[in-house]
C-alpha cells in the first residue's frame, strides 16, 4: 500500500443530520484517494502510511458549494440595495461583459480561484460567462488549483444586453459543442456542466438545442429555478404553456430523471425559493438537487426557501454562496446562513417548519451537496478525501471548550477565512 | 492650538440616513477630543498641526455598539440552537456565575477588551455581570484601552440560578450603591449605568430601590424589553397590572423622560422585538432609544424588530452586538445583519415596511447609536473625534472602485475584524 497517508486531529463530521460525528485525536485515512474510515487507535495495516499530525487542529470535511458565480466574485459586497432583475441589468451584465477581455479574465478569475482554494470548499459548481475562452481559462486556472468543479460556459440568448446575450441560438450552441470538445476530457478534476442561465435568457430554440447537446454528451446541468417572485411572473409569460417554472426545463430533458423519455440528467437547480408543490414533486421525482443560497435570497430580497419542508420530503439538498448574490465565498457562512433564514421563516412565517439544527446545516454543507459529486463531504470509507484543517487556538478563549463547541463555534466566527492551515482534495495536499 | 491633528484620508460618513457623505483624499481635524470638520482643502489655520497621512484608506466615524454583554464573549458562537429562555439557563447563567472569581474575570474580560479595541466599535453600553469586583475590574480594562463606554454591573433578585442571583432587593441595592460610589468619578471614559438585566429578574423592591439610586446618582438605564414572546408572556404573569411589558420600567421612572413624574433618565432598552402600539409610542414620547440587535434576535429565534417602522415614527435607534446572542462583536456585521432582517421583514412579513439601504444602516450604526453618548458617530463640527482607518487594498480587486462602493465593501466583507490600521477615540489615537 503505497498511495495512501494518515491524518491526524480532531475530526469532525456529520454521518446523518441528525448527529455531529466527533472524534478527539483520531485519524482519517487515504488511500487512492479515498477514505478508508476514522480509526482513534490507527489500524496495523495503516502504520507504513506517511503520518500528517496536526495536533489539537480541528478537520472537518471539504466543503461543497453547488452554485457560485466566478465573475461575479469581482464586485461582491457591492451593490446590495437592490431586487434580483435590477441587479442583474445595471450590475452583473455589465461586468460579465467584460470576460471577453481574456486578460481581465485572467486576473479576476485568478483571484476567484486562489480565494476558493484558500478557503474549505473543495468541490464547486461554477457559473462562468457565455463567453468560451473565458471559461476554459477558467477551468484551467479550476484544474490548477487542486479543487474540483463542474464550470458551466452560460448559455443565454435573449433578454440580457446586446453584447452579453449570444446572436442566435444556433450560435450558442455551435460554440458550446466546440467548449465541451475543447475541455470534456482535458482535466482531471474539472469538468464541464450545462449551464442555460435561466428561462429568461433562453429562447425556446436554444432549450432544444440544449437537449441535442445534453444527449451528445451526457454531462450535468445547474440552473436557476423559482428565485423571485418578479422573475416567475416573467417566466409564465415566456411560457405560459408550463404550469410552472420547473416543467420548462423538465420539457427539454435537463431537469433531472424523467421517466416520460427516459432519460436520466444530474441536475442541480439554484434558489427554489418559491417552488409551488407541483414544483416540489416534480424536483423529487427527478432527483433534482436543491442549491440552497441564503445569503443570496437575502441580499436579492427574494424570500427564504422552506428547507425543512424540503428535508421532509427527502430532496436532494446543499448549498450555494452563489457569489454575488451571496457576497461571500465562504461555506460556514453558507451554514449559519440558512440556519438564520430557517429560524426567520420558522417565527415569523410558518411555525410548522422548525428551524434547522447546527449538525443538519453542516450536514448539507459537505455530504448533502456531495452526492451531486458521487460520494463526497465525509470520512467514511469509500467516500472522497476531502479534508480542511483549521487551528482554533488563534480564537483566545479562558476555558476549555468540547470539540462540539469548538466546531461550531469554528463555522459560526468564520474559521474558514482565517485559519485554514491545510486542505486536502480528492486525496491530494492543496495547502 | 497645540490640542489637536489631522487625519488625512478617503473619509466615508453617514450625515443623514438616506446619503453617503464622500470625501475622497481629505482632512479631518480634530481640537481638544473633537471634529472640526471634514475639508478638502486644509484650512490654513490647521496647517500647523500634526498631519497623520493615511494615503488612499478608508476612514469611518468610530461605531456605537448600544448593546453587549462582556461576560458572555467567552462562549459567542455557541450553543445557538436553542431559544432565548433555555440558552440563559443552560448556558448564560452558569458563565456569568464564574466572574465571581476575578483571576477568571480578569482573563475572560481582557479578551473581550482586546477584541473590542482592535475592531472598529468606538463607544458602548455594556452589561458586565452582577459581580461588582469585576464590574470595576472591566472598567478599569475599559479605561485602559482608551474605548468610550457606560458599564453596568447588572442586578437580578430573582428566576435565575441561586448562585448568579443576588440574595435580596436589599442586598443588590447596597452592592450598587457601593460600587457607584466607587467608579462614578474614578474614570474619565467609562461610566457607570444603571442595568436591571430585565423585569423577570428584578422584583418589584428591587425596582423600586433602583429608582432611588437612579435619582440619587442621575446616571442612566440599560435593559432588555420585549425580545421574545415567551418572556414577555412571563412578564405578563409576574406584573399582571402593567398593560404592556415596558410600563413596568417607566412605573419606576427607569423609561426615558417620564412627563408624569417629571423625570428625565436617558434610557437604552435592547431588542424591542414585539413591541406593541402602547409601548412604541411611549418610548417616542419618552426618547427611550432602541438598541437593534438583529443577529441575537436571529440566533435566538427571537424574531425580526420593525425597524423600518420605527425610524418613520422617529423613535432613536442604534444597533447592539448583544454579544453571545450575537455571535460576533463586529458592528460591520450589525450594519448588515440589519439590513438582512428588514429585507426579510419586508419581503415575508409586511411589505408596507421598505428594506434598510445601506447608507441608513450606516448611520444607525454611528450617528444613531452615537447620539446616545451626546454628538458621536459623525466628522461633522462639535462631534467627539472618533475615527476608525483600514486598508482595503487587502482585498484584491481586477479594476477600480467608486469611494461608495468601497465602503460598502468594507462592511460586507467584514474589514473591522481583519484590517484596521488606526483608531481613534475622543480624539486620542488607541491603535
């Protein structure tokens, strides 16, 4: 056994939602970069495998983003006073224009990525531009940093600036049968993902020609889905054929399993905001996966999404900073961000739906969005090694804490911008 | 004049609500502990005073955090699962217990101070505990750190653990005297206020003795008032007679301006979450002045305070950490924080109340809270000095910024707590 090592701290972890998974100086074995389990006393077996020990350091799974914007981490933080469709006219085209430029690119992605790499996310889903030698730019500065990420070339033909939105839909769609030629089996860990922006940006003909593509080549789709209410009203006069938001895509074939055709698409939709429950039903049927964003649904003023009712209903559910609506790239954040919007929608919207529990945000923050990447987010054996290692002795602190407490406390004061000391991807050392 | 300098700058201030007040490279002048003003041209009249040049930074009035609690700084970012009754006796109450002994006191509470001076809070109001040894001791690390603030030891007779609960009306009333006498004139920067921790833990001969110290000393009032609607139904159980939760503080002339009594006490009640029509209009009519804490009330699962409301009522508000309810000092955070619940509010509760734009939120966190501490939170003339300098240029960024769109970064991405270079607190440099 030679492509293995051993770390060595206190790992902390969520198996199910329901419980953390805490272990005080143990170890988290790799080998061909998967996890072979946490063990407190370190299997015989193991014993020849080079040791990392971080001490009293605190590790905690990867974490996954499953919807994040890389040209729009450029003016995060900026421009929060206004509503989703304003934002995205006089800020986001504007400055998603601008990734023609593919020196401009190259210094904006350049900071998107090392920001991503320094912090806990090892696995991302990644809007980029229409444009696509930005996005291969993109994707090789993604493969170069050790993380992995399905990166979308956006395809968008209608109602967005005339520089921004792609002349035809024939157009669109011969430059991304050329993107995906370029890029589907150039990297390792970066592969390309089918990103209509939304049903506002895509004519009927491009939708189809999406299908066409999604069959050639058998990848994934991320889009936008039920985010504000002024966005929904849009789409029913768009398509006032669909009873609602979702069955426009599901009609082309990209919203997850459909038994109609026969086909079968990993699928992630960003927001469900105000899905109605026909909507619901049709994501749980096809297996779609939630990115739930709320820091985003925040600052856009578009609403909180009802998350336990989706947990209920046995969703497929993770987590977006979806940057810039969310102003922050950081995964912690992410989790104690929809705890908040749990407990507001919980006190002053519905109190059928209790509020989520620190260990099941956490939960959905590594396992619940690593299944969108097969089996990611945890250390049990067979799952992907991702690891993040934090040391929370830089927090002063006049008592000693339970690991529980230091971990939650790590998430909630944002260890993750801070402190991460080291980070394993796909069971490879990235920092 | 020899008493004064100038700080040279990119100045960013709030004058009213509702605009940025931008000054791009210029001077603010502070004489004797205060502003002068803000000037694009140095007068030459100040040309003779020390220039301390901070080049292309940004420079903010120093913020006001109306609420905090220094002992429960040690446990922030903890135990949030749990609403606000059972998060005070399972986890407040045995913290603040242990500052009976002050070599823990003296630990705990210097972390507190240190985090506080290195941010970007200038003045405060703070809840120690009811131990009056450390009461003092806190203020004597307040003074030392060059901060602004009024310090309560708290008083509480009843319904908490029998350790942390003061003995007797009688009891709790000769410990404040004793300790007021001690620290009313021993301090320049640190005052002592009035802090009943709330009417479930001051008896009614516990209140009436705090009216007579009130009168005795003049000093102010801090408490909490109408945060959760599970203290207030107690509330209504212990004082059946008050026809809504804050008359019981006015009863006893601890409300603001109290035109029945002929009483003027300056009064700060934390939180006002579920405040009814009665209790709103007397604390308009009283001047009683709201510290917002929108993170506590999140975290708690207290609900979201109508702020939007009050403003257009004219009520006087600032923001308060309400560290551990709060789970971070950063008042940076307390500016967004309270834009996020109002948008929340607006969007899931009442649309008739529009969102907090940025440059409000701003203000409440400076000028509004300020006005509690006289004219602060402001470079405007008569204003004490308060200044608070970072560096943004830590953040990468692929092209130029407008100064507006800086600031708001600055907050956003939380600069207080990872760059400020300099600071200033009536008019003396403490960083």
């Amino acid at each position: 056994m030679n492509n293995g090592f051993v770390i060595k701290g206190n790992i902390c972890q969520t198996k199910s939602p329901k419980e953390l998974d805490l272990h005080e100086g143990a170890f988290a074995v790799c080998v061909d970069g998967l996890s072979r389990g946490v063990f407190g006393t370190l299997p015989e077996e193991y014993a020849c495998l080079p040791l990392y020990d971080y001490g009293d350091a605190l590790i905690f799974p990867g974490m996954v983003d499953l919807h994040v914007h890389a040209p729009q981490y450029a003016f995060r933080g900026t421009s929060m006073d206004l509503e989703l469709m304003d934002w995205l006219n006089r800020y986001t085209f504007p400055e998603e224009e601008k990734y023609e430029d593919l020196e401009y690119a190259e210094r904006a992605y350049g900071m998107f990525v090392d920001a991503l790499k320094r912090g806990a996310t090892a696995r991302s889903c990644i809007f980029a531009t229409r444009h696509r030698y930005a996005t291969e730019l993109l994707m090789q500065q993604m493969e170069d940093s050790g993380l992995v990420s399905y990166v979308g070339k956006v395809n968008m033909d209608r109602e967005a600036s005339s520089t921004l939105t792609e002349d035809s839909a024939d157009i669109s769609a011969y430059t991304t049968f050329g993107w995906i030629n370029a890029v589907k089996d150039k990297f390792k860990n970066t592969k390309p993902i089918l990103t209509p922006r939304f049903i506002p940006c895509c004519t009927d003909k491009l939708m189809e020609e999406l299908r066409e593509i999604q069959m050639t080549y058998g990848i994934p789709v991320q889009s936008h889905l039920s985010e504000s209410r002024g966005e929904i009203d849009f789409v029913k006069i768009l398509r006032p054929d669909n009873p609602f938001y979702g069955d426009s895509y599901n009609e082309y074939d990209l919203f997850g399993k459909n038994d109609d055709t026969n086909t079968d698409v990993k699928t992630v939709m960003a927001h469900c905001v105000w899905s109605t429950d026909e909507e619901i039903e049709l994501m749980r049927k096809n297996g779609v996966f939630v990115a739930h964003c709320p820091a985003s649904n925040i600052n856009l003023t578009s609403g909180i999404a009802p998350i336990r009712k989706y947990l209920e209903l046995g969703l497929n559910i993770g987590f977006g900073s979806d940057v810039a609506g969310g102003h922050s790239e950081s995964m912690f954040r992410a989790i104690t961000d929809a705890i908040w919007v749990s407990k507001m929608y919980f006190r002053m919207v519905d109190e059928a739906y209790k509020p989520l529990v620190f260990s099941e945000a956490f939960y959905l923050a590594t396992k619940g969005g690593g299944a969108f990447f097969g089996k990611a987010g945890s250390f049990e054996e067979g799952y992907e090694f991702d690891a993040v290692i934090m040391d929370d002795g830089v927090i002063p602190h006049p008592q000693s804490l339970t690991l529980a407490e230091r971990m939650e406390r790590a998430v909630y004061l944002g260890l993750d911008e801070k402190n991460i000391t080291a980070k394993f991807v796909a069971g490879r050392k990235v920092i």
